[in-house]
C-alpha cells in the first residue's frame, strides 16, 4: 500500500513539474506606458548622430501623441499642413487678414492642433528585461503608431515597419540578456514613397492630425517560442461547423510536434453554449507549420447579426512534446454574410444598410478612440438612430472598434488607409499598389474574425489605371478569403465601374431633385438598373447646417475650434451676433427635413439595399463640413432627437406615398402606404392605422387597414388613404402618421391646405415690381407700399439660393450653390396671421423660396431684421432678406424678392403668403421698426455688393474636376 502511495505522490510531482514548466512559458506583459525620453529631428540628423546611443534630453508622456505632449511647431500661416485646400481667400482676401494675425490667428479649413509637426521625431526608454525570460520569445508590441517606425535595443537596429492599420510588433534578438537595456524608437509621419494621398483619412489634418506617437497598448511581450503565428475561423451555418485555418511558428527549434487543443464557449449571450473541444497533432518543419482543424459547434449555434449579436472565444491551446505551450484567444461569430443576386443577407435573411461614413472625428486627440467603451458609445448612438452600419472612409480603425462592434451587433467596412488622389493614384506601378495589398492583408489577419468585418474596399475615389487594378483586387481577395464581400472602392457617381465587385458603393443614385415640387412617390430604380449586385448609395445627404456656438467650450484636449470661433467672429462683424442660436436650430430643421425624404426614397426604391450617411456627427475638417444632425462629439445639437430621426431611418418604417405636400381644399389628399420591413422576422397579421390631426393635435381623421403580413423586404403596398380636404376653410397645417400597432415603428409627414379661393383684400397699398416714381411719391407722402422685386436684385445676386441647404460646405467646393441654409422667420409675427409657418423651412415654402432671389442688406441699420431671412453660408455671414419690412420716409414698405403679387397660379402657398401679407398691412399691427433711407433700399436694386468671393485657388476637389478616364 505505501508504495502504491508513493508512486501516486512521484506522478503528482512529475505532473506539478510539467504543469510548472508548461505555466511558466505563458506570455508574460510589461507596460511601456508612461514617461519616454523624446528629441525631435526635424533636420534628420538622428541617424547620423546615433542618437540612439546617447540619451534623449526631452521627456514625453506615452500612448500620446507630440500635439498632446505640446511637442512641435506652434501654429502659422507658413505652418506645412497635411491636406488639400481648396479655398485660399483666407490667405488673401483682405476681409480676413485679422484672422491672420499671430495674436488672433484662426484657421477655418479644420480644427487648430496645440502644435504641428511632420517628420522625424526619437522616443525612448529604459527597460528591465526579468531573468525568467531566458529563451523565450520577446516582440515589442506598439499598437497605432503613426506612422513609419524604425526600432533599436540598445545599439541594435531590429527592424522598421511601416503601417496605419494593425500594431506593429517587433521581434528582440532572442540572445538577449537579462537586466537593463534601452529601447529607442523613430518614428516619422511624413509622406514618403508610398503615398496613399494627402486627403485619406488615415493620416490628413483634415481628420484633426497627421499625429506623430503611439496612441494605443505599448508592452513587451514574452512568450514560448513555438507559438501561434495566426488563426483564422471560417464559419460554416449550413454544416454548424467551423473551419479552423492556422500558422505556427517556431523561433528556438526549427522542428516542432505536439497536439493543439480548440475549445469555444459563447458569450453576449442570454444562455452559454460550450463547444465540445478538438484536438489535433501538429508539425513544424524549417520554423513553420500550418495546419486547418474542422471544428463541430454542436446542434444548437448561436449566429450573429444586427438583432441578436452572440459572440464565441475560441481558445487554442498548444502543448509541444517537450512541453511547450502556447495559448491564443479569438473571438468570432458564426454569421454569413453575403450577396444573393441584388440583395445583401445575413444569415439567409435579407439585410438592408443603414450607415453612416465614419471620418475618424476625434476632435479631442485627433486619433482614433483605442479603448472599446468610447467605440461601444458610438455604435450605440448609431443604433439609437436606426443605423445598423459604419463605412470608415480611406481608414481602418483600431481593434477596439471591431471588438464594440461585434458586441453591439454593427455591420462594417473598413477600408485600406488610402484616397488615392490630390497627389498620388493606383495602377501606375507606384509603391502604394503594393502597399495596398500588404495594408488589407495586415487587417485581415488581424481583424478577420471580427463578425463585424463584413465588407471591405481599397479604400476612397482613386485615380490612375483603377478598372484594372482594382479588378484584380476584388479577384484576388475574393479567392483568399469568403467571409466578407469586397468593392473595389467607395466612389462617386462619375468614376468608372468595377465590373466584378460584389457590392457597389456610388453615388447618381441619391439626392433630391427640389428644383421640382417635392413629393415622396419617386425612387432611384432608374439610377441603378444597370447593377446586378447590391447597391448601396456613396455619401448620402452631406445637408449642411450652421456652426454650433455652444460646441466650442467642448475643445477642452488638444484641438481648439478656431474655425468656429472664428465664424462667429465675422457673424457679430455683420450684425448678427444674437441670431447663431436661430440660424444652428433653423437650418438644422432643415436638414433634418432633407435626410428624412432621401432615407424614405431610398427604402422605397426596389432593390435598393442600403445607405451610408455623410454623416451621421459633423466632420469638422474639408473646410469645416456641418453635414451632421450630431456634432463631432456624437451629440446632439438640439433640432432633431434619436428617437426622431429613427422614425424614418429603421427597421421597420411606415413610408407615404404622395404626389405634393401642399394642397388647396377643392383637392383630396390621396396616399398610398407602404412599409420597409428588415426586421429580425417577418410580421404577422400586422396591423396599421393612421391619423391626420391639425396643429391644436386634434383628430380630423383617422382610419385602419386590414391586416398584413410584412415579409422581411420593401415596397410592401399597405393600402390607400382618401380624404376630402372640403371640410377645411382656413389655411391650415395638418399632419399625418401611420403606425404599426403595438410596435415602436410609426412615422409621420406634415401637409399644408389653403383656402383655393381666397378674398379679395380691399387695401390702399400700392403694389409695384420696381421702386418707381409713384412709389417713392406714395411713401413721402405717408402711404404704403408693397415691392414684388422677383428678379430685379443686384446686391445679393451673387447668392443662390435654392430649397436645399449648402452641400458639404461652399469653401471645400468653391462656393459651388446653393448658398444658403433655408430661412429663420419669427411665426408669431403678425404677418404670418393667415400664414401657418415654424420658424423655419419647410414644405410649404418650397414653391416661395426655391430658386428665389435674396437681397444682400449689407448697408441697413444696426440691429434690422428682415420677416424672412434666408441663413447665409457660414463663411460669408451676409445679412440676407427674402422678405422685409422698414419705415421709408413718412411711409411703410414691404420687399419681396420672392415672387409674390395678386396674379399667381398653381402656387397656392405663395397666394396665401401674399393674402397673409396684406392682411398685414392694412392692419393696425403694420408698424415697422426700423427706419431705412429710400435710396439704401433702391441701391439694392443697382449696385453690387461690396464683398465678392474669390477661392484664389486653381485646383478643386473631385466632383469639380473632369471625369476621370476608364482605366
């Protein structure tokens, strides 16, 4: 018996033993994070000198970058920015010059870093390397570099990787010994010999930095030396099974054998579900080995998607025969993701894109957030407003990203870190094609198991001999590697087709076309029936709204908002310093009103399958592009909530079908309802209804159809809506909305009726289309007079103005119109007695201010403020009129640029605009404000101006510039 007991007691020892050993070849972490020694090279003397044989005299804080270290060149009008500029009027037009001004030095093209630097700049630390880690393997991991870094240990040169994609990891020389060394990096963000473009939004000052640092995990890493190179899992739905791909490597020995042991276990999940593990032999010969392992994940699997994001940690563990180990976490989701004909499914189920273009907005570092709680905030923002993906444009972001992602449940496409254009190209044999390739191949490696990394292109809008290249891209990655679609890149309209990409991102399918009466019957079908895969519209909306005042107390870290400072400067310079409240919630509205009917165009237009916004938050760079209904922050800016804007950005949303939105009551307000179902599942016996109330919130009337089944698709027809508008004798604003009974999904649109017949006015006021001699007798003698100046304005002639708001921004494309940002109008005026109105734009001014002159009041008295304003574009600030009133002479005068007069047709809001008018000034509440000369109000009919823009600039962005060749 006592030798029974001693053998049990020598096996437990000799596996303690073996435990022991095996225990002690884990990785192990030292944290480099904290104080580095640092020197700049702006003269690329480093080398030369050996400076990483002497100690660097400066001390810097890492993960951080120079700007947050205030290391680097203090701002100037000389400072060498990374970027295109399209506008150069700051730099010359003499309007501005005290914006260039040391002391008062604001630049309006993007945000204002603490200090810029491009070039080569040293780091470096001492390290202690512990005596347990003799034959292990030792790599220097710095996560986000940015972005060429060249590596030392002591007097050793290791290595020099250039990428904006993964972290760069470097292998220290495997003899080396235990105690005190030195680690000296070299890092230099120029632009070199691969060029991906000064614009791409991996490294231009457009997306607030091309940062010089670390930003993300800096550690050293030990390790065995037989060890995981990569693993890679396929799923497989239909067989519940997963293909394990994997690489080994073996650093000490060049032979290896053992087993590897594959295990998985679900999370973000409500119950957890353990795959049975599998073990397999494995072999390395010559320091490498690979090896593919089938992994069955049982009967029950859980899959991934936007509903029901579950998650799987594949651990992998390798044990060799001379006990080694080595283990590595993955985590994945069992989901496919794929093309059928013209439709995107997820899991067999049809999937339509709701996204939005990430630009890598982090006005607080100016690089992108490497913590996952930060990307998890953003995701779930995005989803509180419908959205279900992100297109990160010529950027990949950081690990961080995908792993919020998959958690949240986000569909992604990354993209290689490359605009190809303004400077460089693709397929003309430059360094950047084959960088390309390296760039997607790094984050496949990396991110590719990610769930979420569901598409992918080269990258944005290229030049050169793209057709054939990006051909070859597409083929080459869609025979490497199924588990996500690939476009050969993100375009507009005018650039030529990739023939074989699985999925088209473009342009000429979006937009509104207002120079028409707006209505919500037509679709883009016409605009993509050339396609036979999916189609998904490049860059929708960039609706513009105006600066947000209060967003610049929130440049608390290393960026200040001089651009808006700076147009808030020249907005009290001309007068209206009090109104940017106005302008920010009035044309937001506006915006708002814009995105709502392209988002609900495109979800009625059959094999339409998705969208991706530009963008959902601002983009403070491209000379400052307010295209957000959230400011660069991910907040919201007060116009519109999420639970708004995701009425009709969904799921699931209930669409109209209308032919006008302004109606007289001698007409019938006729719709047909349609829902857009891309839900979890199909809805049975779903049951609509739907009410029409006027502004008091009072029911004029309702009704229900019968019930439906709503099969996961769009353009499911629902049934029709008739209703008499006889019943409605005053000028009245109505709103309808249609819900899904016992649901969140409702949505709602508002129509305008007017009396078709109105009275007649009886009225002294003389009407006129030019400030003739009676008019100007009528007013020095104490009369009134009503100006119709449709077409006759000089000053202000220059500004276009349309229904639409400014486009991305006027500086980035030139002043290219329309202008203006709608109109600001206080509803409680007087004038708008028998003129139901908000304060700001919407449907029923269509017909009043699209393609309507505007007069420039560059000249009126302090403090004047017109009925009707129209929101000049926040570069130009001028104080603009559509419809005003002033005291001139002994007599009161109302101006109309607008086509107002007694004789109009087939305009009903303009009629009851102009009835509203002179109801107005025939009553005893017609007193205007201000007193204006005549001649300052006839001037604007003769002279121009005095400020005209001029961009000084030759080059322009691309939609400006002819179309590229094919090829």
């Amino acid at each position: 018996m006592q030798i029974q007991v001693n053998r049990v007691f020598k096996v437990l020892i000799g596996i303690a033993f073996i435990f022991l050993s095996i225990t002690q070849t884990h990785a192990q972490n030292i944290s480099l994070a904290g104080k580095w020694r640092f020197k700049m090279d702006a003269k690329d003397e480093g080398i030369k000198g050996k400076w990483y044989s002497t100690v660097l005299p400066e001390f810097v804080k890492l993960p951080g970058s120079m700007a947050e270290n205030l290391k680097g060149d203090d701002i100037t009008l000389k400072t060498k920015w990374t970027g295109s500029i399209y506008d150069s009027s700051y730099f010359y037009h003499p309007r501005l010059e005290k914006y260039r001004k040391p002391d008062n030095l604001k630049i309006p093209f993007w945000l204002t870093p603490a200090k810029h630097y491009t070039g080569a700049a040293w780091y470096q630390k001492d390290i202690e390397i512990p005596a347990n880690w003799k034959g292990k393997r030792l790599v220097l991991s710095l996560e986000y570099p940015h972005s060429e870094t060249r590596v030392w240990i002591d007097d050793i040169e290791i290595g020099t990787q250039f990428t904006f994609v993964v972290a760069q990891n470097f292998e220290l020389p495997p003899n080396l010994k235990a105690g005190k060394h030195t680690i000296t990096l070299l890092i230099d963000n120029r632009i070199k010999a691969i060029n991906v473009g000064q614009d791409s939004h991996s490294l231009t000052d457009h997306t607030q930095g091309n940062w010089n640092g670390v930003v993300g995990k800096m550690e050293l890493v030990a390790g065995s030396p037989v060890y995981f190179e990569d693993i890679q899992v396929y799923p497989d739905l239909k067989n519940k099974s997963a293909k394990v791909k994997i690489q080994l490597k073996a650093n000490a020995s060049q032979f290896s054998t053992g087993k590897i042991t594959l295990a998985a276990t679900t999370f973000n999940t409500k119950n957890v579900l353990q795959v049975k593990p599998v073990t397999a032999a494995y072999q390395i010969t010559n320091g490498v080995g690979s090896l593919e392992i089938n992994l069955p994940m049982g009967d029950k699997i859980a899959t991934w998607d936007e509903f029901d994001p579950a998650l799987y940690h594949l651990t992998a563990t390798l044990i060799s025969k001379d006990g080694k180990k080595d283990e590595k976490k993955v985590q994945f989701g069992m989901r496919e993701f794929k093309a059928v004909g013209r439709t995107f499914e997820i899991n067999g189920r049809p999937v339509f894109l709701r996204g939005t273009v990430n630009n890598c907005e982090f006005p607080l570092t100016g690089y992108p957030s490497m913590d996952v709680a930060a990307w998890v905030r953003i995701f779930k923002i995005s989803k509180a407003h419908g959205l279900n993906h992100m297109r990160f444009h010529s950027f990949c972001p950081p690990e961080a990203a995908f792993i919020a992602a998959d958690q949240i449940g986000f569909y992604l496409q990354p993209e290689g870190p490359s605009w190809a254009n303004h400077g460089s190209s693709i397929g003309d044999g430059k360094p950047i094609d084959q960088f390309i390739y390296d760039e997607t191949n790094r984050m496949t490696k990396n991110y590719g198991n990610y769930a979420s990394f569901c598409m992918m292109a080269y990258g944005n809008e290229p030049r050169g001999k793209q057709v054939e290249y990006l051909t070859k891209f597409n083929n080459y990655w869609k025979a490497k590697d199924s588990r996500r679609l690939y476009t050969g890149a993100s375009v507009g309209g005018s650039w030529p087709v990739i023939p074989n990409n699985e999925f088209m991102v473009r342009a000429g399918a979006r937009g509104l076309d207002w120079s028409r009466k707006p209505e919500s019957i037509s679709t883009y079908a016409k605009q993509i029936e050339q396609f036979t895969v999916p189609f998904v519209a490049h860059e929708m909306g960039q609706y513009c709204a105006f600066p947000n005042f209060d967003e610049i107390k929130k440049y608390t870290g290393v960026y200040r908002a001089k651009n808006f400072e700076m147009f808030q400067e020249d907005l009290k310079d001309h007068d209206m310093a009090d109104q940017g409240h106005d302008f920010l919630m009035a044309s937001g509205k506006l915006q708002a009103l814009c995105y709502k009917n392209e988002i609900e165009k495109a979800l009625r237009t059959p094999n339409y399958n998705g969208y991706q916004l530009l963008s959902l938050n601002d983009y403070p760079g491209q000379g400052t592009a307010l295209v957000g209904v959230l400011d660069a922050f991910w907040d919201e800016k007060g116009y519109i909530t999420a639970k708004e804007f995701k009425r009709f950005s969904n799921s699931t949303v209930p669409l109209l079908k209308v032919s006008k939105f302004v109606f007289t009551n001698n007409e019938t307000l006729e719709a047909a309802v349609e829902v857009a179902h891309f839900g979890k599942a199909p809805i049975e016996n779903a049951k609509l209804s739907w009410t029409l109330k006027n502004e008091s919130g009072t029911n004029v009337a309702k009704g229900n159809f019968s019930p439906k089944n709503l099969p996961v698709t769009n353009c499911i027809a629902i049934g029709e809506i008739k209703f008499p508008l006889n019943s409605i004798t005053k000028a009245t604003k109505l709103k309808l909305e249609v819900t899904i009974d016992g649901t969140e999904f409702a949505n709602d649109w508002s129509f305008w009726v007017y009396p078709a017949q109105l009275p007649q006015v009886k009225s002294n006021v003389y009407y006129c289309t030019s400030l003739d001699d009676k008019a100007q007798s009528v007013l020095a003698e104490g009369g009134n007079v009503f100006l119709n100046a449709s077409g006759k304005v000089v000053k202000g002639k220059e500004v276009v103005q349309t229904f639409l708001p400014v486009f991305w921004n006027t500086s980035w494309f030139k002043m290219r119109p329309p202008h203006t940002l709608g109109i600001l109008c206080d509803p409680k005026h007087a004038a708008f007695n028998s003129f139901p109105t908000d304060y700001h734009s919407d449907m029923q001014w269509w017909e009043i201010v699209n393609k309507s002159q505007v007069m420039n009041l560059e000249d009126f008295p302090s403090g004047f403020k017109p009925i009707v304003q129209p929101i000049d574009t926040w570069f130009l600030n001028r104080r603009l009129a559509l419809v005003f009133e002033a005291k001139v002479g002994k007599g009161k005068l109302v101006v109309s640029s607008a086509n107002l007069s007694p004789d109009l047709k087939d305009a009903p809001a303009a009629q009851q605009l102009y009835y509203s008018l002179q109801q107005y000034m025939i009553s005893a509440q017609f007193n205007p404000k201000y007193e204006v000369a005549f001649n300052t109000v006839k001037d604007i009919f003769e002279s121009p101006s005095k400020i005209q823009f001029d961009t000084f600039t030759k080059d322009s962005p691309d939609e400006l510039k002819p179309k590229p060749k094919s090829n």
